[in-house]
C-alpha cells in the first residue's frame, strides 16, 4: 500500500519513530517509559491498551478496503478440513473420518464454482461489488479464493492467528490478505459488507459463523440477505431448526431465513434473483 501524506507542517509519527531509534544510548534512553507510546511494543500489547488494539484491527482492514473501493463482498463460510478432490484427507483420524471428508470434497468444487459465479458478476462492477471474502485457510476457504482467481479476480482472506501455524491459502490477493487476534473485530468485517453469505459443511467454527450470521437477521441488527446452506444431506443430519420452531423456542417462519442448496448454480440463483443481477456463464477452468 503507498504511503499517502497529506500536506501539513507537522512532523509525521514514522519520521520521529526514526529519529527516536537513533537517541544516545543513555539509562534514560534504555527505560521503557522513554519509548513513543505507539512504538512501544510492550505498552500497546498490554491488558489496558486491549480497547486500542480492537480499534486498530477494525481499522486497517477498513482503510485498505476503502483504498480498493470494495462496497460490497459475498462470504464463504466452510470446514478447513475438507480436501480438494482428489486429495487425501489431511485432517482425518480414523478411516470413518477419511471416507466422509473424501466425499465431502464435493462441497470444495462447489465452493470453488460459487466464487467463480460471484466473481464474474463483481468484474461487472469494477470489482467494487460482490468480492469474494473468505476465512483465508484451507479447505472451503481456499476453494472460494481460488474460484476467484480461476478468473482473474481479486478476493479477500481473513486469517486469525491459532495456537497451530496457519498460513494465508496461496490464492487470496495479497494486498487483501489480513491477520487478526480478535475474533470479535474478525466477523465484524466478514458481514458489515456482506451481501451474501454461503455456509459450507464445516465444524465448531463454521456454526458459529452461521448461527451469529442468522441471529443477526432474525434480530434485525443487519439487513436481510442471502444466506445459503450448501449440502441438504449435511445440515438436515446436523441441524434441526424445525424442531426448534415446533418446540416454540423460534418463530415458525424463522427457517425460511436461510436457504438449502446443493449446487453453485442453485445457490448463486438465489443471490441473484434477491439482488436483480444478470446471469453469468462459468467458463471452462482447467483442473489445474
């Protein structure tokens, strides 16, 4: 990202940053209370300073999506563990495990065919709209950033940094590529842009996402929109939302917020016909 300075007479906060580096090495230089509170890494990694650090991970991703001019995006939510066809289960541990994550590599095409769909009609829109966001990692997520730059589009992952090494999935647009700590400013930005959410068969992770996403529509605390669940055998053994609006627990019609799918056509129509958008043809995509 270049460095944009707006005209002023006032030294800028990098410039003293260097100057400061360069102090005599001095008792009073070596205290930590010398440091320039913004570069001191100690202060801004403190208990107290946790309201700061939320701001300024809400704000990062903001100021370079704003930079890209990214209005509006469409979020794949799904398991980091399901391999890409063809590719063993990495995840499985027992051969149970192994069968259904090999089968369940069907969802990782169709994730990869959604991003595709969605990524057509966003050049379009001069990539200003409907941008495909993903959770950055494996599986379902990097199907979805790779359906993006199957053609040529750019795509954004959010990471989040775990107990275990993660790196960004090699197909999200490096200028688009963000790590948080927060778990909280994290799904802040994976829906306050969204106008589409896919939910993939996934675990703990993946039903968080879905069931906070639902919640917020059925509070009315974000608009409706699209929110697709991809895999009917899948959620129908996982999921029982009609036990809970004959238990009186949810309204009656509160399943009907959501939408089962089983194919990227299926799913992309239902984005489609709810935003009025043009159809969109998948071009031939080699395996590779």
């Amino acid at each position: 990202m270049a460095k944009r300075r707006h005209p002023t007479s006032l030294r800028t906060s990098g410039e003293d940053i260097a100057v400061s580096r360069k102090a005599p090495d001095t008792p009073q230089t070596r205290s930590a209370a010398y440091r320039l509170a913004f570069a001191d890494d100690e202060f801004m990694t403190s208990e107290d300073t946790r309201g700061v650090r939320f701001q300024l991970e809400y704000l990062k991703p903001e100021f370079r999506l704003r930079e890209h001019g990214i209005n509006s995006t469409v979020v794949l939510f799904g398991g980091a563990r399901i391999p890409e066809p063809g590719k063993p289960a990495w995840a499985a541990r027992n051969e149970v495990q192994k069968k259904n994550l090999e089968a369940a590599s069907r969802y990782y095409e169709e994730a990869r065919r959604f991003a595709q769909l969605a990524s057509l009609t966003s050049a379009a829109l001069d990539y200003k709209e409907f941008v495909v966001v993903t959770g950055g990692g494996p599986g379902v997520m990097e199907a979805g950033n790779r359906g993006a730059a199957d053609v040529d589009a750019p795509s954004i992952g959010l990471n989040i940094v775990l107990p275990h090494e993660q790196a960004p999935n090699l197909y999200v647009t490096p200028d688009l590529s963000f790590n948080f700590h927060y778990f909280a400013t994290r799904k802040i930005h994976f829906l306050m842009r969204a106008k589409a959410v896919a939910v993939f068969p996934g675990g703990f992770g993946t039903l968080d996402e879905f069931f906070e996403t639902l919640t917020l529509i059925q509070t009315g605390r974000m608009d409706r929109i699209p929110l697709l669940l991809f895999g009917k055998e899948f959620w129908t053994r996982v999921i029982n939302l009609e036990a809970l609006a004959e238990a009186g627990t949810i309204s009656p019609d509160d399943p009907d917020l959501f939408a089962v799918v089983d194919t990227a056509e299926e799913g992309w129509d239902v984005v489609r016909q709810f935003h009025n958008l043009p159809a969109v043809s998948l071009p031939e995509i080699s395996p590779e």
